[in-house]
C-alpha cells in the first residue's frame, strides 16, 4: 500500500488513476452510502472536481485505488460554505491560508488488504497518514471538512479526532457534522500504519 498525490494528470498512469478514484467514489457514495450525488458513467465528480484539487490516493502494489480524498485551499470555494453552510450555524469559516478542505473521503473496505492492529482498515490509515504528510508537506496545518457521524467516529478510532465547529444536523438521510483537524507531526504518528510509503512529503519513504 502506498499514497499518492496528483494535482494535474498529465500522464497515462495519472489519469488512469483519477478514473478508478471517480468510480471508486461512485460505488461508496452512489451506491453503498446512497447519497444525492451526480454519477455519469460510472464515475461520480461534482463542481469541487473542476477547482484544481489535489486527490490523495492509497494504492495497492497492483496499482488499484482503495482510497481516496479531494483537498483544496480552504480560502478559496468550500464545498463546506458553498454546499453544508447549515453546518457553520450561522457562522462564517474562519480561513486561512494554513487551511485546507477534506472531501470525499472513501475506502474499499472490501479491499484484500491488510488490517491494522487498530483494527481500521490498512487503507483508511494510509489515507490519513498521507493527508497529514502532504498538507505538513505544503504548508497547511489545519484541515477542514463536512462529513458525517459514522466518519467522525472513524476520526477517533484512529486518534484524530475531529473539533467540532456547529452541531449535527440531518442532511437529506446523513447525520452531518462540520469540524477541524490538526496536520502536525503529533497526528501523523498516531495514525500512521506500519509499512507506511508515500511518493510526496517529509516522509516518502516507509515508516518506522
């Protein structure tokens, strides 16, 4: 299992893996979690997809993406202001240029991969581990993101928990939250998997 980040698929081998991220995310948000998002082709993308993003990807060794997150700069549009302003309770985000929006957190959890001593998916704790590991990598230091209870509680199975920043309100059929989290060397030990490899950051290599 390794982490990737791609900002601009300019080769073969980067846009083959933007493709099985888009499906990938329509088979957990279309499919398992039935959300109302917007899938063509078997490819789930949203607005957020045409802003510049950077995706972290978890691979495995056969080059198949089991996990994924969208990040932009949170000075610019949100999907957290722009979309889940509810969850703000009435408050505007207070951004800076250290922050960055999380989105479309997923995980095949069906994946044939190896299961942490934590008991989170090797997959889930990658991704993690690589979210924190480029945004120290790029200068960012807080994350943001809207998401839902059942994510959040994955937060804190994985020691990350999340701050909130409003209460849960029920989106569509989602119990939704909106919180921070810290990208700091402290939150990277703590999720960190054993064997962990990324190809960006302070730590492209593996683990301790």
């Amino acid at each position: 299992m390794r982490a990737v980040a791609i900002s601009n698929a300019d080769t073969d081998h980067a846009r083959d893996l933007i493709d099985q991220m888009h499906r990938l995310r329509a088979r957990i948000f279309g499919g398992r979690l039935g959300w109302n998002v917007q899938i063509e082709e078997g490819r789930e993308l949203d607005e957020y997809d045409r802003l510049g993003p950077t995706y972290i990807l978890a691979v495995t060794p056969s080059d198949t993406v089991v996990g994924c997150a969208r990040l932009l700069p949170a000075t610019g549009p949100t999907m957290l202001e722009w979309t889940f302003p509810q969850l703000l309770d009435g408050r505007k985000l207070r951004t800076h240029r250290g922050m960055i929006e999380a989105s479309r957190f997923c995980v095949d959890t069906t994946a044939n991969s190896a299961v942490s001593s934590r008991t989170l998916h090797q997959a889930t704790l990658t991704l993690f581990a690589a979210v924190i590991d480029w945004s120290m990598a790029n200068d960012y230091r807080e994350i943001v993101m809207a998401t839902d209870v059942r994510f959040e509680r994955i937060l804190q199975r994985a020691h990350w928990p999340m701050r909130r920043l409003g209460e849960v309100r029920l989106i569509g059929e989602t119990i939704s939250v909106a919180g921070t989290l810290p990208a700091d060397r402290i939150s990277f030990e703590k999720v960190c998997p054993p064997g962990y490899v990324s190809e960006f950051g302070a730590r492209a290599a593996v683990a301790a």
